[in-house]
C-alpha cells in the first residue's frame, strides 16, 4: 500500500468512528425518549439539535470518502461539547439556579436524568460530543486545507 491509501484508510476510520458514536447516542437518545418515556430537558434538546445531524454528516462523508466531512461536522461536535459541558455543571450543582434555563417542564438536573441510579445521562452525551470531537481533530490534520 502506499502512503495515499494508509492516509485514506486512518482517516476513514477515525470518521467511521466518530459516525458510530454519533450513531449510538442517536439511537440512544431515541431510545430513551421514546421507549422508556424520559422526556428530554431543554439542554438535551439542544444537545441532540447537534448530535442528530452528526450521525447524517459522517454518514455521508464517508460514501465516498470526503475528506472535507471533518471541516462539516467539527463546529456541530464544538457547539454540542460546549452544551453538554453546561449542562454537565449544571446537573453537579456548579452553576447557580438563577442560570438554568431549565425553569419550566423537565429540570435539567433532575433525578431521571440517571441511569440504573448511577449513569447521569448528561455524562453520557459528554462522553460522546467529547470522543467525537477528539477523533474529528485527530482527523483534521491529515485533510487538505
């Protein structure tokens, strides 16, 4: 193999990665709305406003290859980081309760906002927007400019 299509297999696979997590907490977030009737706070709405399209962007950025895919999708994967770390300070008591926009309907650091009564599920979206957008820089290098 030669260096082009080393290039191009590492960088499929770092956006193939990025598009399964995407993918996953899509599901997961379906899932939890629509199975087992968790209705979603605000916070997670704007969470899922950019993980939702993520999944769609990868998708199509790996059919064929578009190296260009990581300069799409890296500002949805910031702004859902930026959000899920406000809500994650919030649901740990970090901001005060004259910041939550959470003020009517589902409070955004509620109890059924945990999983099996151990797994909060802003950690959850954390963990993803955070994988998503290390894997996206780790790709961005190797893209033309």
């Amino acid at each position: 193999m030669n260096q082009q299509t080393t290039t191009n297999t590492s960088l499929w696979m770092l956006i193939f990665s990025s598009w399964l997590i995407a993918a996953f907490a899509t599901l997961s977030s379906l899932f939890f709305s629509e199975v087992m009737e968790l209705t979603p706070c605000i916070l997670c709405w704007y969470q899922r406003i950019f993980m939702f399209p993520l999944a769609i962007i990868l998708l199509v950025g790996m059919f064929p290859l578009d190296k260009r895919v990581v300069h799409y999708a890296l500002p949805f994967a910031l702004l859902g980081l930026i959000f899920t770390l406000y809500h994650c300070l919030l649901f740990y008591g970090f901001i005060p309760e004259n910041l939550q926009p959470c003020s009517q309907g589902v409070p955004c650091n509620d109890d059924s906002m945990v999983l099996f009564d151990i797994l909060p599920i802003p950690l959850l979206s954390l963990a993803a927007f955070l994988s998503i957008t290390i894997l996206l820089f780790l790709a961005k290098p190797r893209t033309p400019q």
